[in-house]
C-alpha cells in the first residue's frame, strides 16, 4: 500500500513544487486548492499518479471539515498533511479591510488548526510503520518578529511555528512527525497576491523548488523547524539576541 500526502495551495508555488516532491517519492496525492485548472495541469503533468483533486475554498468556515468529510466519502487515508495554503496582505492594519484580514487568518490559522486536528486522529492509526508520517505546517520567517504593514499575516505564521513546536512535543515517541517550513521571500504569486511587490523583501527570492526541497527532505529526517537558505537562517538566529522593538522597526524598513 503507498502513502498519501494531502497538499493544500498545490495549484502553484511552493505547494505545487511539494506535490510533485512528494509524488516523486512514491506517496499518492491528494491536492486542494480554489484553481481546479492549475490542479488539473499538476495531474497531467505528473502522468499516471495517482492525484485526486479536491477543489475547495479553504477560507470559508468550516472548510477543513468539508475536506475531511470529502477524502472519507472517497475512501481515503492520509499519511502525511501538508498545511500550506496561505496568503498575506500588505498594508496598514485600520486600512486594510477587516474581512480580508479575517478570511487570511481563517486560511493560515482557523482551517490549519482544523485540518490537522481531524487528520492526527488517521495519521495516529496509519498502518505504515516505515514511512514518514506525520503535518509539515508552512509558516514563515515572519514568524520571528512582528510585523508592521503584514501585521495580521506575521502574526497568524507566529502562532503556527508556536502551535507545531507544542505538538512536536506532545507527539514525542508516537512515530509522528511535525515540522514548520519556515521559507523567507520566495519567487511565487505570494508577492503579488499580498500587494507587497513594491517591498525591498522581493529583491533576494528562492526559488519554490529549493524551498520545498527543504521542506521535504527536513521533514522526511524529522526535523522540527526548517529555515531555508543561508541568509533566513542567519536571520532566524539573530532574531533570538534582537529586542522586538528593533526587530519591528527593520521589518517596517524592509517593507518599502
Ligand atoms: N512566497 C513567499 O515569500 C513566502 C514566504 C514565507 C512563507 N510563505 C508561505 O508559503 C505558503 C505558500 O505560498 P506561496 O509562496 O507558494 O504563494 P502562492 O504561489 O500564492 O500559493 C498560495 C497557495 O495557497 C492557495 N490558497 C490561497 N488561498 C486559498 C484559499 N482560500 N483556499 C484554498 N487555497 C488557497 C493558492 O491556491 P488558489 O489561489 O488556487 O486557491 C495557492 O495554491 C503560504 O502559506 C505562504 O504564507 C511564502
């Protein structure tokens, strides 16, 4: 029997370059995400793997639960969940509407919590001993510091390094592996979607295959946060000697 990955926000960017990570080291996928054409183009160009799409809006309340009901109506297990659908926004907070502010923590907060409750419960019974199971949760390095103008956005990455950190824990000895992706600026529609392309951030990028590369392959040695790149780990280490204050101020410098 082969594992299955479920990959959410796989129609593009780093999710896109784990689906096909993940498909290329043998586990089945499920993939979700709002754009069932990208979805699509994924499936054909990954051939013969078994892919199943599962087109959904992961912003709406409730989302995580109507997903889990769909991979159980379809007979599904999953071994390994990828929570990496998520979005930011660029802008003063009292500016930016609250709605938009409220579905971006209902993407990268609420339906994350949710999907990975109800899929520890199946990954706890996973019958495949051998195999790495477990969440890989997407953050960022924005989980280290606050972040003025993508204030809602860092703080919605900080709670999900703070929330997988406790579950690595709580996980201890169970065979079960939690790990926080915490990618810097990345070369996806990221940038474009947050309205942030103006910000000095875009001007050194990694590309999604490297991010994802990372992503897996820490994962699969069961690390519990990967940085990647050389420059984001740097800035990951500083952040633990830099006051917040200080922290605050260079990102609100790094956003113009
Ligand atoms: N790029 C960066 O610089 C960077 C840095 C650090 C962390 N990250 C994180 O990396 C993750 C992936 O982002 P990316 O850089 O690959 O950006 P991206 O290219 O914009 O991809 C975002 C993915 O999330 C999906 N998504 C967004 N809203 C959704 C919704 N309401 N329902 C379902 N799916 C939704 C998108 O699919 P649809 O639009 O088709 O729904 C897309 O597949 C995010 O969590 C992001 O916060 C990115």
């Amino acid at each position: 029997m082969k594992p299955t990955a479920l990959i959410t926000g796989a129609s593009g960017g780093i999710g896109y370059e784990f689906a096909r990570l993940f498909a290329k080291s043998g586990y089945n996928l499920i993939v979700v995400a709002r754009s069932e054409d990208k979805l699509m183009q994924l499936k054909e160009e990954l051939g013969e793997h078994p892919v199943t799409i599962i087109p959904h809006d992961l912003s709406e309340p409730g989302a995580a639960e109507v997903l889990y009901s769909k991979v159980k109506e379809l007979g599904l297990t999953v071994e390994v969940l990828v929570n990496n659908a998520g979005f930011g926004l660029n802008g003063q907070f009292d500016e930016l509407p609250l709605l938009d502010q409220q579905k971006m923590l209902q993407v990268n907060v609420n339906t994350l919590t949710e999907l990975t409750h109800l899929f520890l419960q199946d990954i706890k019974k996973a019958p495949l001993p051998d195999i790495p199971k477990g969440v890989i949760n997407v953050a960022s390095t924005a989980a280290f510091q606050p972040g003025p103008k993508m204030a809602v956005y860092y703080a919605s990455k900080a709670y999900v390094l703070s929330f997988s950190e406790a579950l690595v824990e709580e996980l201890r000895g169970t065979g079960i592996t939690v790990s926080t992706l915490c990618p810097g600026a990345t070369d996806t529609n990221f940038f474009k979607t947050a309205k942030a392309e103006h910000t000095k951030l875009v001007k050194s990028t990694m590309s999604p295959v490297d991010v994802a590369k990372a992503g897996f392959l820490g994962f699969v040695k069961g690390k519990r946060v990967i940085v990647p790149g050389a420059a984001n780990q740097s800035m990951a280490y500083a952040s633990k000697f830099v006051p917040r204050s200080t922290a605050a101020k260079l990102a609100h410098y790094m956003d113009q």
